[in-house]
C-alpha cells in the first residue's frame, strides 16, 4: 500500500508540476519545446505498444506520423474542412490504412517484419515526396490551421496549445495504461515473451498483433495530426526514416516495454539537444557512447535499469525478512 500511495504521489506531482511550467516561465521558446516533446511522447508511446510490449518493432512508424499530418493538412487545406472534424478524422485514416498494411506486414516475425516495414515506411515516404498534386511534393503543405476556440476556451495563445497538447498526452497514458493492464495487455506480453507459447494456450496471436499494430498506427497519426496542428507547415522529412530512428532513441533510453519510458527518454534527449546545441553536428559524439553505454548495461533503459534495481531491492528484503522470522521462530 505505501508503494502504491508514493506512485500515485509522485504521478501527481509530475502533472501539477506539467500544469505550472507555464505559469512559471514567460519564455515561449521553452515552452514550444516542451510542447513538441509531448507530441513525440505520444508518437514513442505508439512505437513502444508494439515494439515494447508486442515484441515486432516496425520501421514504418514515421510513415504513420506523416500520414497523420497530411491527413490533417489536406482535409483543412485543401478540403475546407473545419479543424475539429479533420482532427479527429486524421488518427482515423492513419489507423485504416495500419489495418491493411498490417494484415500482410504480420504474415512475416522477427526482422522480416522490421525489413518489411522499412520498406513500407519508404514507400510512404516516397508518396509524399512525389504526389506533388496531392501533397505539393517537396513544397509540402502550409498554412495548415491550428485549433479552434471550443466555446469560452481559448487554443490560440502559446499556453493555452501547451495545455492541448499536454491534455491529449494524459489522455494517451491513461489509455496506454489500461491497454497494457488489461487482458488484451496481456496477451501482447504474452505474445513478446513466447508466441508459440501463447498460441498453444490459445491466444489468437495474429488477431492480437494486428490490434497492436492498428493501435499503434492510430497513436502514430494522432501524434502527426498535433504536429502539423502546432508547426502549421509540413514537408515530406517528417515521414522519413531519421525520424523512426530518433523514436526508436527516445525509447530506448527511456526503457523499451515500460510505461514510464517514453516520457523519460524523449525529454532527456530533447533537453540535451537543446543544450548541446552550440556542438551542432558533433553533438553525435555524445549521444553516440550514451546510446551505446545502455544499449550494453541497461537493455531496458533509464527506467528499466530502475525497475531492475528496485525489484531486487524488494526481493533482498523479502529474503531478509524471511531469514530474521526464521532465526526468531528458532530460537523460540
């Protein structure tokens, strides 16, 4: 119950300390970084569904996101649609076109599906980059809207988008915690620890990776349709390989299959990069031996190595515990 009680502690900290930042801080270049961290979170939040917790990593999560932004930027844009309809459309059309590509995408495992999915993700790439009628091609697409008043609430002003975007990432917590806490949780880990396994005690695997799949394209186009809603301009890099890799990073450091991780990992890097910035193509020669050092002595990252650390701190005073009642009941 303690343990609990500190967890939910040090959650509510964390947010009340989220909310103040603003109201703390006149400097509006921070907060636009916070802001598209957050939009990253969600995006590694979707990786890390699949990759973390289901155990197939795809390299087609930046398709995903530009897929979701340019569903956003052409509805608005080009279709004269209101913001609010083409938000909510955008995760929608992103998560259809998932569902297909996932069907056949999860006929292969292990690094068939990374090579296949690399592939997809440049064929993404390459549609956007070449589809000048529909995408404007190297031009992209700009002027795109950012969110619109909902009645007496404001989202034009530099807080108040902050507190959008912080509000959509608490809403991906939540879900994300209930996903992996519930059955259907279950089975991904299940299926990341053994498929075989949990294909012979019944688990329809190919259903279940399928749901992670389309899950985590649906949170990869919610995360675009956010980014092209904030930037307002939007070209064909953003659907670009580098940008899988920089979501791979984040969750890597943060810790792969934790919830807690793509929060760490994404805001440790992004602050470093801000602050490294004065190297600017040398900044490689750190986050090189820093990627390189946990990769070899905490696979499962920053959060991870915690996890490791405090479960057998527990199990140390279990075993403790254990030998003191034992030695008590001896003398006895």
């Amino acid at each position: 119950m303690p343990t609990l009680l500190s967890k939910k502690y040090a959650l509510i900290a964390i947010i009340l300390v989220a909310i103040l930042i603003p109201l703390l801080s006149t400097n509006e270049y921070y907060l636009h970084i916070l802001t598209l961290s957050f939009i990253w979170i969600i995006a590694v939040y979707g990786l890390n569904l699949l990759a973390g917790f289901t155990g197939y990593l795809s390299l087609a999560h930046a398709g995903f996101f530009g897929i979701g932004a340019y569903a956003l930027g052409l509805l608005t844009v080009k279709g004269g649609m209101s913001f609010w309809p083409a938000f909510f459309l955008a995760p929608v059309i992103t998560t259809v076109i998932g569902f297909f590509i996932g069907l056949v995408a999860l006929r292969t495992k292990e690094h068939f599906f990374a090579i296949y999915t690399l592939c997809v993700g440049y064929i993404i790439y390459l549609v956007i980059d070449k589809w000048e009628g529909l995408t404007g091609g190297v031009r992209g697409l700009i002027g795109i809207p950012g969110p619109t008043n909902i009645g007496p609430i404001e989202l034009t002003s530099a807080n108040a988008r902050y507190y959008f975007v912080l509000t959509v990432l608490l809403l991906v917590v939540f879900l994300i915690y209930r996903i992996v806490n519930s059955l259907v949780g279950r089975s991904f880990i299940a299926i990341r620890n053994d498929e075989q396994l949990a294909q012979s005690i019944g688990i329809s695997t190919l259903k279940n990776k399928l749901m992670s799949f389309v899950l985590s394209t649906f949170f990869a186009g919610l995360a675009g349709a956010l980014y092209a809603s904030f930037i307002r301009f939007i070209g064909p890099d953003i659907s670009n390989i580098n940008i899988t890799f920089d979501l791979l990073i984040f969750m890597i450091v943060g810790g792969i299959g934790t919830l807690s991780g793509p929060v760490i990992g994404t805001l440790l890097i992004v602050v470093l990069s801000q602050q490294l910035q004065f190297l600017q193509d040398h900044r490689m020669l750190i986050f090189g031996p820093l990627l390189t050092s946990i990769i070899i002595f905490s696979p499962r990252g920053l959060a991870g190595m915690y996890l490791t650390w405090y479960y057998k701190r527990k199990a140390k005073k279990k075993a403790q515990i254990q030998t003191d009642n034992a030695s008590i009941g001896g003398d006895s």
